[in-house]
C-alpha cells in the first residue's frame, strides 16, 4: 500500500538536493519497468520540500512529466533541466520505506 503525495516548492540553488536510485523489475517480454527512488537527501532539499520528501519514496511525476518506467539517464536529463519552481508527485510506502542500495558516491541533482 503506498500514499500518493504531491509536493510542490520553489528551489534557490541550481541543485535539488538529493540523489535517486534506480530499480528494474522484469515485466516478462525482456521488458523492464524502471522505477526511481530518492535514496539520500541533503539538508536544503528537507527544508525546501518542508519535510515532504523523505529517502525511499519512488518519484512518479515532476511538473506534469511522468517518471515512472523512463530510463534512470532520462530521469536524470529532466530533472537537471527543471524551473526552479517544481511540482514533485511520489508514492510513499505505508508503514515503512523500502531498503536502497547506497552507493558509494552518490550524485546529487
């Protein structure tokens, strides 16, 4: 069960504030759906979303562009490209957040 939110603010620097990590699930037909998660986050982008967006909920739309399914280098063109002001719509998991793989360096956008 997840919960649909919508989170929208305005940014002041020309990053986000935190990374994503992308999972595939194998849909059969060799076709994969890809799904992005925000894996870690930076103080500005906590204060800035007013604690809305938390590690672990999986980015489904950002200013009316859907996320879901798109290749990670696709996520990562949009969101590098956004306005500064930006409408984020995750879906967060009730009840607990899903484990991520850190890596050892991750890349804020």
């Amino acid at each position: 069960n997840f919960d649909i939110i919508t989170v929208n603010f305005v940014r002041n620097t020309d990053k986000l504030g935190f990374s994503i990590d992308t999972k595939s699930t194998d849909v059969g037909d060799s076709r994969e759906v890809h799904h992005h998660y925000i894996n870690l986050l930076r103080a500005e982008a906590i204060t800035l979303s007013r604690g809305q967006i938390k590690r672990g909920d999986e980015l489904l739309e950002v200013n009316g562009k859907k996320l879901y399914g798109l290749q990670a280098e696709e996520v990562l063109y949009i969101l590098r490209g956004l306005p500064p002001s930006i409408q984020l719509v995750v879906a967060r998991r009730i009840g607990g957040v899903r484990a991520l793989t850190m890596f050892p360096t991750p890349t804020f956008i």
